[in-house]
C-alpha cells in the first residue's frame, strides 16, 4: 500500500480490519519494524486522538516521530500554482512538501475543507499537493472530504462487538451549534459499503450526503423508524452538501436519549469524538452501557499501526 487516503486504497478491508485487532491484542510484535524510519506528521488543523493515536502506533512499530503544526510551528503554505507570492503566505507546497520527502519516510497530514466551495473541497486540492510533491508513502489524518483511520477503527469496533447475525448499522445525524464536514459521515459509509452489513443513513430532508458514498445504503428521514431492530448507531453531525456548508435545521429531536430505543433494545452507540455533550449525544447515552465511543478512540492507535505497517514505498 502506498497512500492510504480511502478504503479504496485498502484491497482486503476484513484482512485490514483483523490485522489491526491482531495488533490491539500484541501491540508491540513488529516493534523492530520501524526502526531506522521516521514519520512526519502535519497537521493544519486541531487534534487529539489522531495526533496522539498516531504518534503511539509509530511507537509501536519501533518508528521516529516528527509532529509539525502548520499555524504554529512552520511557514505559511502557499497551494495555488503559478502564484505571485507578495502577500502572507512564504511558502509553496511545492518546496515544503518536497524537503517532507528527503526528511521522512512517512508523510501524514491532517487538512480540513474550508466549507465555502464544494468543488475546491471535494478535489482534495491540499491533500493531492502533499502527495504529489513529497513523494512519500502517504497517510490520511483526515482530508476535507474523508477520514479513513476513523472509520477502520470503527470498523474494528464493529467486528469486536458483531452479534451472530447479519447487523443492522445506522449513521444518523445529530444536531450542532456550527457547520461541520462531511468527512467521518462519508468515510463511515463508504467502509460500510465494503463490510456485511446492512446499512441505513437518517438524516432531516436537506442534509444528503453525496451520493457516491450512500449509493448503496438505505436512506431514512425519519428517525425513529431508521433506528428499529438498529444493532450500531452511529452519532455524527454534518452540513448540508446540496447547499455546501449550510445548517438547515438544529432540531433537538434528534439528540439521542434512551427513549429512542424502544425499539432498539441492544442498539450500541458510536462516535468519533470529539462530542458536545447533551447538543449531538445526551449524558445517559455516552456514559451509559450502550456507549462504545471510548472503544473506538483506543481503536484508533491499532488502526493507525495496521496502516503503518502496511504502508511502502513504491
């Protein structure tokens, strides 16, 4: 594997998936593996688990670790080819990017999207320049439009807690006080599409997302119903994608409380963190058995070490 960006650059997800659970239950097998190489990991934007999960699976895997933040410890970064560079930003992509590639042996970068034009978003513009000017094996800290060690370690979550049928998986969106992206909400359908599950995406009228990752799940606008006989709920708010960015509604309705699952009696809640507690996701659910969302944030250092270790240089 030489990028890992999206579960398309994954050819065994369930393969992926149990190597990463072998790990959790022997954390330091390939401790030997990384020695001698080092991993670069920038971040333009903030962070806990990637960072901090990320930094420990490196670790794991016997690896150096260079962490830059991009507001705070390096030059502002021009994007834009042919650009005329008076203004404030002091360096092009172009050059960062490449001395990241005679630096590391590893590139990981963590970008958001800017919410104001879809089509810059949704071409990884930012991404694609690291990728294409450090020449490195790349890994994905989250881009503007997917996050893939978020949803490998959900899928691992999954796994861990399958009951002995076919699940039923639910992504559902929850209410939030500002625009959020769509990368966990996307990232989360695509991988679904590639494990035996049946999957149902809930959401108020307005808030689709783009259809190249919920082609193939059932789509709900009503709430309750999307949740009945549910086994995984997963919790996550996101914008509009129709009208890029926007909030439609902030409907508290869809806060999950217990009385929710009446009809879902061994529903298990997820999500990706970080939560406004009692806004997206109400005390009782969080602390309460149903809550695997403190197994998934360990899940995400296993994750990240599975990738790693498969992650080489063409």
């Amino acid at each position: 594997m030489k990028q890992f960006t999206s579960v398309q650059d994954v050819a065994d997800v369930n393969a992926l998936v149990q190597e990463a659970l072998a790990l959790k239950r022997d954390p330091l097998l390939y401790q030997h593996l990384g020695q001698g190489k080092t991993l670069g990991l920038v971040f333009m934007n903030p962070s806990l688990r990637t960072r901090v999960s990320t930094q420990l699976a490196a670790y794991n895997l016997g690896m150096q670790v260079v962490v830059l933040n991009a507001d705070k410890d390096n030059w502002a970064l021009e994007f834009q080819d042919g650009a005329v560079m008076r203004h404030q930003t002091v360096e092009h992509i172009r050059d960062a990017a490449a001395v990241f590639g005679s630096y590391f042996d590893v590139l990981g970068v963590r970008c958001f999207p800017a919410l104001q034009s879809r089509d810059d978003d949704y071409s990884e513009h930012i991404m694609r320049q690291f990728i294409e000017h450090s020449g490195l094996p790349y890994l994905s800290l989250e881009s503007a439009t997917l996050h893939p060690l978020q949803s490998l370690a959900d899928a691992m979550t999954i796994q861990e807690h399958r009951p002995k049928h076919r699940p039923k998986v639910v992504l559902t969106w929850a209410p939030h006080i500002k625009p959020i992206p769509h990368a966990v909400a996307n990232s989360f359908a695509e991988w679904m599409h590639r494990l035996d599950v049946e999957f149902v995406v809930t959401h108020p009228e307005g808030y689709e997302l783009d259809s190249r990752y919920t082609q193939n799940a059932t789509i709900e606008y009503n709430q309750q119903k999307a949740l009945q006989d549910a086994d995984f709920v997963y919790v996550k708010n996101w914008s509009s994608y129709e009208q890029y960015g926007k909030v439609l509604t902030e409907d508290p309705s869809w806060l999950l409380t217990e009385g929710h699952f009446a009809q879902a009696p061994n529903a298990k809640i997820m999500h990706c963190l970080p939560v406004r507690r009692n806004v997206e996701l109400s005390d009782e659910i969080l602390d309460g058995p149903r809550s695997l969302v403190q197994q998934q944030a360990k899940n995400r250092i296993f994750a990240a070490q599975a990738v790693l270790k498969n992650l080489k240089s063409s």
